[in-house]
C-alpha cells in the first residue's frame, strides 16, 4: 500500500487522502506553507498540484461509508479491487474510507459502515449524491412548488415507501443533463410515475403520404390547423411535405412503452419527420434505433424566413438547445399542466416561442404564426367557385359519355377523370392541397370527385 512508506509513523501533514480509479493509486497530501522545511524529505519525490476535489463523474450504483485502522485495510483490499472508485481519508490511526461500487460488497463485522451505506437489501439512494443540481433545473419541481417534487426527493423518499405518484413529469431529461453521477434519472422516474388519464385521440385531419412528412400524434390534437398551415407554407417554398398520423399513447411516450421497432414500419418509406410541438420532437427520437431518419420542429425549420430575434425568442428545454438567457431556456409549464392537470401561472420575458403549447397558453406567436398566420377557410368558397368554372363546359361531354357508362366502364372512367382533372388544373399547387385537406366539407364534391383530387395531389408530391 501507498501509506507504508510512512510506516514510522505519519508526519504532520495537514490531510493525508488516496484516491483509487482503475487500478491506479493516487496520495495526495495537503500541508501549510510554513511547514515544507520539516516536510520535504518526504514530499521531495511529490509533484505540486491544485487542490483535489472529489469527483462524482463517474457512475456508481452503491456507495460505502466506514472506518477503519491501519490493519484493517487489508481486510477490504477485495472490495477494493471490485470498486468503481475508493477514497482512503487519514486522521491520526484511523481511516475513513468511502467506495463506490456498481455491484453489492459485503464487509466484515469488524469493518463498521454508517447507517446511511447500502447493503445488500437496500440501495438508499440508487447512487445519489445529494448534490440538488436536478432541484435546480427540474420543471416539474417548480410547478409543485417544493424540491420534494424533484429526482432528488425520489432518491431520499424511495426507501421510506413515499415514491409513487411522487413525479407525474415529462420527462424532459434536464435532470439527466447536470447529474454528476451519470444516474438513469428518467428510469428511476417511470418506475414511480402515476398519470391521471390523459387524451389519447388523435387529430382529425386527412392524411397525405410522401417521402417527408408533418407527423401528428395525440400531443398534437387541436393543431391540425397549424400543421396544414406549416404545410401549405413549406409547399409554397418549395418544400414537398405530405401529413400522417402515428397513434401513439401519450402514457406509453411518457413511460417509454413504445414499440418503436413496429412504429418504424409503419413509416416505410419516410425519410424525414417534421414534428408540430417540441414534445413530439423529443419523445420520437427513439425511432432512429431502427430506422435512418432525420426529426426537425416544424418553427425551427421556419424560423430563418422571419425576423425574429434570438432575445425574443423562446427555446424549449425539450430541444436540448441552450441560450446565453438562461431565462429564454426555461420551462414554460404549459405541457406539465396537460399531463397533470394542474394550472399554474407562468411568465417568460419573450414575444415569440418555438412552442405551440406554450403559444396557446401565454397568447404570443410561433415563427409559423408570422409568415402564414391563419387559415382563410372563406377561400375555400372561392377555391370551390373556380372548381366549377368549368362545368358547364364538360356537361355535354360528360353526358355524352355516360352513354358508355353500362357499355365500357373503364371509358366512361377515363373521361369523367378527365374533366375532373381539367377542372382541377384551374387550381394553382397551394390550392389544390388547401382543397384536399377541406374537400370533406363541401357536399358538392362527390366520391368520385375526391378519388380525382386525391390522385392530382399525390402528382403533385411525386413529381420533380
């Protein structure tokens, strides 16, 4: 051992530590100025260093406090050989030792640990260190107003049976982000979480298949007006977007209960996720185990076409982005409250927020907002108008042809899709893609009719 070169006993050092990582030993020694001369036969071979701090990067599952003598060091040398790291503290004859472990260690009766250790039955804290760091960033912690609603009081209320139900969060990972020992905060939390029902409709809204997609899930119900509005914007850029539905239980997102393997499937043939809320964004990151694809928010890819400013704008802590404004980066609460239940008042010093949870809850604006703010629902009279101009045009073609209705059906086919199609060609990209997502509303467009606009509009996404 390192401390047997003062085997004469130990001189006045101020501190006396070894800390053992790896396999390799390190002593290190702390003493006043005044006192080198009387020292430095013995620190001669020492190299000078800054002070040392304990380091709790490393991830351990158990920890171990005790102390013991000289002699009885050599009583736990095993468990230290299968420790993640050890800390050997000197005072006098005695040694207190901390080590941390990922496995269990069993200790001898004359090695006394403090009650706060782990033992085999019990792991008190899961390897918490109790340094508060997730009380500081956890947004679920705010709105209950108390830490006890925070990871940390997970950790110390867990072995007292007062977990569950404790923290009904979303599971925003910022916790995860600052901890210091590395710990799976977010398997700790869903072990214990206990929702209230949640909605799980989906959004009514057509699909519309293509290669890059708006993806809409149950999180996104009553944004089917912005997600066609995105679309309809990204399409006049140039940009061809197509709209599915994933029905994904918000419960199972929150848990991490998704099959994603079987979620990947159903997205054969899509390249690209466009996602409405910051939330969808985050929880369908999983996919990219199984499948090559990129995920944008939907403002974030609009946001370079405004002139928004970056300290007026608010970015969601669920897109792991940090701002110089720590303010900008904070929480605004809206989604927590969806979850939970609960309303609590939340103030952000922004105009503008990549968030349209957050948007809908403190009234201000999304890049989208700003470049295509509404949807003019009266347009569609004047869509539907243009439509028609050509009827009278192709009645007396289309009456002319049913004679071949009962004789030659495919023909029959052939020219009533033809007058469709010439009809619908009055109609610019936009419209037409406005009129897809809305046909259902109008009775004057028959079955047959939407089959024509369906197949104009899968053209459109198709072609070059």
């Amino acid at each position: 051992m390192v401390f047997l070169r003062f085997s004469s006993g130990f001189p006045a050092f101020r501190d006396i530590t070894i800390n053992i990582q790896g396999g390799v030993a390190k002593l290190i020694v702390a003493y006043p100025s005044t006192r080198e001369q009387l020292l430095l036969k013995y620190v001669s071979d020492l190299q000078k260093v800054d002070p040392v701090y304990e380091d709790l990067s490393p991830r351990h599952k158990y920890r171990y406090y005790g102390t013991t003598d000289l002699n009885g060091i050599f009583q736990i040398k095993e468990n230290l050989k299968r420790s993640e790291r050890t800390i050997l503290r000197f005072r006098g004859t005695k040694i207190y030792f901390v080590i941390y472990s990922n496995t269990t260690l069993k200790f001898i009766d004359t090695i006394p640990l403090t009650s706060y250790s782990d033992s085999d039955a019990q792991n008190n804290l899961n390897g918490c260190v109790l340094c508060g760091r997730c009380v500081d960033v956890c947004p679920y912690g705010e709105m209950m107003g108390s830490p006890i609603y925070t990871p940390l009081g997970l950790y110390v209320l867990q072995p007292l049976g007062f977990a569950e139900g404790l923290i009904n969060c979303h599971m925003c990972g910022k916790c995860v982000d600052v901890c210091p020992s590395k710990l799976d905060i977010l398997s700790d939390l869903r072990k214990y979480a206990r929702y209230n029902k949640i909605d799980t409709s989906l959004p009514e809204v057509r699909e519309l298949p293509a290669t890059s997609v708006i993806v809409l899930t149950p999180i996104s119900k009553g944004f089917e007006d912005r997600a066609i509005r995105a679309l309809l914007y990204l399409h006049s850029k140039g940009k061809k977007v197509g709209l599915i539905k994933l029905d994904i239980n918000v419960l199972d997102l929150l848990l991490d209960k998704v099959d994603w393997e079987n979620i990947s499937k159903k997205l054969e043939g899509v390249n690209e996720i466009l996602t409405i809320t910051p939330e969808e964004y985050h929880y369908l990151q999983p996919i990219k185990r199984f499948k090559i694809i990129d995920i944008i928010l939907v403002e974030e890819l609009i946001l370079p076409d405004t002139d928004i400013e970056g300290e007026n704008l608010h970015i969601p802590c669920m897109l792991g982005i940090k701002t110089r404004k720590k303010e900008l980066n904070k929480c605004s609460l809206a989604f927590l409250e969806e979850i939970s239940g609960k309303t609590v008042e939340s103030k952000l010093p922004a105009k503008y927020t990549l968030c349209p949870i957050t948007a809908r809850k403190l009234n201000i604006k999304t890049p989208l907002d700003t470049v295509f703010p509404t949807l003019n629902l009266e347009a569609l009279k004047n869509i539907i108008s243009k439509l028609h101009q050509g009827v009278e045009e192709g009645d007396l073609l289309m009456d002319d042809s049913k004679w071949y209705e009962d004789i030659a059906e495919e023909l029959f086919k052939k020219v009533a899709d033809k007058i469709i199609s010439t009809q619908l060609n009055r109609l610019t990209k936009e419209e037409l893609l406005f009129l897809y997502f809305f046909m259902d509303k109008f009775a004057e467009i028959n079955e047959k009719d939407k089959e024509v606009i369906i197949k104009e509009v899968n053209k459109i996404l198709g072609s070059n």
